[in-house]
C-alpha cells in the first residue's frame, strides 16, 4: 500500500474543576478544594494496553450502541462475519504501524489480524489510560490487492449502488435549492423563483419533488431529515401554486466527498431485518484505501432504496 492514513479521532477536551465549601483552614493533600485524585503512575504503555483492552472490551459485550449514544457519533462496526475481537495482555500483542505515526499527532498504532485478510488497526492520540474512545481510533482493514473484483454474488448489490450512490448527491443538492434552473423573474411569492429544470425534469407541485427524492432515499429518512425545511415550514426551500413549483435562491454551495465508495470492492453482504448489510472499500485521488466501510441498502416494494446519506 502506497499511501497511509488516519480518520480523524475524536478528541475531547475535559476541564474538572472542584467547589464547595472550604472546611480546612488550611490546604488538605496539596488541593484546596474537592476530593483528593490520586496521580496515575501507570506508564504510557501501561495506560495504552488499557484504553486498547476497553475498546476490545466494549465491542466483545456489546457496548458499542452504548458508547455511540453517549458520544453522539458512530463507530466502525465490525466486519461482516466477525463477532468478537481476541483479547490482548501486551502491547506486544500488537505489530506496530509507525507509518501511521509519521506526520500526525498519533502516540500509538498497532495492528492485529482478526480473520483471513482482516484486521483491528488501533490508534491512539494520548494515553490516558482511561476510555479508548476519547482519545482513539480503531479502524477494519483489508488489503485491497487480496479482494475480490466484481465479485459475482454480489452483482445485484453493486448494481443497486451505482445507481444511488450516482444519484444521492444530486437529489440532497435539489432539497437544499442547489443546482437547479430558475426563472431570472420572482415569483408570486417574494424572493422565489420559478424551477424551469430539475435534471431534465420540470416538477409542477411538491409532490413530484418527493417522488423524485424517494426513487433514491427511504421516505422515512426524507421526512426525519428534509421535508420539513424543504416543504412545510414558513420559510421552506419549496412552495407550489398553480401548477407551478417555485424555489428560494440559496446561498449554499454544494461540496464533494473527499473519498468515493468503490463498488467493485464489495467484500461482503450480510441482510438483515429488511437492510442490507454491505463491506466495501472506498478510494481516495484514485487510490483504493484499506479501511472497510460500512453501507446499508433498505428493501422496499419498490426496490433498493438509501437509508441514509454517505
């Protein structure tokens, strides 16, 4: 693999500070106010063995979900077909990754195989020695030379995703007003303009912007996340009169993916409770990147559809 690198951790800054009533006259154990901390001695590899075995510990019981809520953000999942991660006593466990170190602010990288062509990479930006998950990364990796091409049992998935994916962006640019052909004259309603072309399309009432959106994403996640500001509230994206759609200028701009999922390495599928389940690998400047990504396709009686933006 030609090029390294690392998603961005996430890294939380947390201020403790203590209050309450002085009781002493004089400072108790060198601090004035609140309990007495006593000082990690653990060393830094000691603290980096711990934070690692809590990320294990974390997805072998099932926290992940936990985890995730509590720091409202998503984790990587495991792949598909692996159900736990070995347990480590050693960071010596542990192959180290010193490219990942170059060039960054990471402390620690350290690999370990978890399957045939799997492995944990795991990163760490300070060693606390407490949560991995404040201070660390753990990314799924496979080596893209040893993937399957186009792999055949999975040509219906792939073919599913080349037309969303192909068309995600576009119908997230159409909700929030973006790349659309307006009349240069406003509209009945002051500062909108007539939508003379949507893609080839000329939508005559909301309805048919809806269609078009649902042809693409779930219609569950377009209300949770689109309709209201682009349909129904006082100032929406949207509004309708005779037959005619009219749209606010807006004065966003729309912004490409830095990396783009390639659908000739889907590595593997797994359905369940109405989705599809789908590890793939992306590219970044035209490089395929190790990392596995996670994708999921909803089945709906109408056919494939995204349950949610990539």
């Amino acid at each position: 693999m030609n090029k390294k690198f690392a998603e961005a951790g996430l890294v939380l800054l947390l201020l403790l500070t203590g209050c309450g009533k002085k009781e002493e006259a004089h400072p108790v154990s060198g601090t004035e106010y609140g309990p007495v901390v006593e000082e990690d001695t653990r060393t830094d590899e000691e603290k980096q063995l711990a934070m690692i075995q809590n990320c294990i510990s974390d997805y072998n019981t099932g926290r992940i979900s936990e985890v995730e809520d509590y720091l409202d953000t998503n984790l990587h999942p495991l792949p598909i077909g692996i159900t736990s991660l070995p347990e480590i006593s050693s960071l010596k466990d542990l192959k180290p990754e010193p490219d990942y170190m170059e060039n960054s602010n990471v402390s620690f990288a350290g690999s370990y195989e978890i399957s045939e062509n799997r492995r944990a990479l795991f990163l760490i930006y300070e060693p606390t020695g407490g949560s991995f998950w404040l201070n660390g990364v753990i990314l799924f990796q496979t080596d893209p030379s040893k993937a399957v091409v186009d792999a055949p049992e999975f040509a219906e998935y792939r073919t599913a995703l080349e037309n969303l994916l192909g068309r995600e962006n576009q119908v997230l640019s159409w909700l929030y007003g973006l790349n659309l052909t307006l009349s240069e004259q406003e509209g009945p309603f002051p500062g909108y303009y007539e939508v003379l072309s949507m893609g080839g399309q000329k939508p005559s009432s909301l309805d048919e912007i809806k269609a078009i959106a649902e042809e693409v994403f779930t219609k569950d996640y377009l209300e949770k996340n689109f309709y209201y500001s682009a349909f129904y509230n006082d100032s929406a994206m949207f509004k309708e009169q005779d037959g005619k759609v009219y749209c606010a200028k807006s004065e966003m701009t729309a912004q490409q993916n830095s990396s783009i999922y390639n659908t000739h390495y889907i590595l593997a599928a797994e359905k369940k409770d109405q989705m599809v389940l789908i590890d793939l690998l992306a590219e970044s400047t035209g490089e395929i990147q190790p990392n596995i990504r996670r994708l999921t396709l909803a089945e709906t009686d109408r056919g494939y559809r995204l349950p949610c933006a990539y």
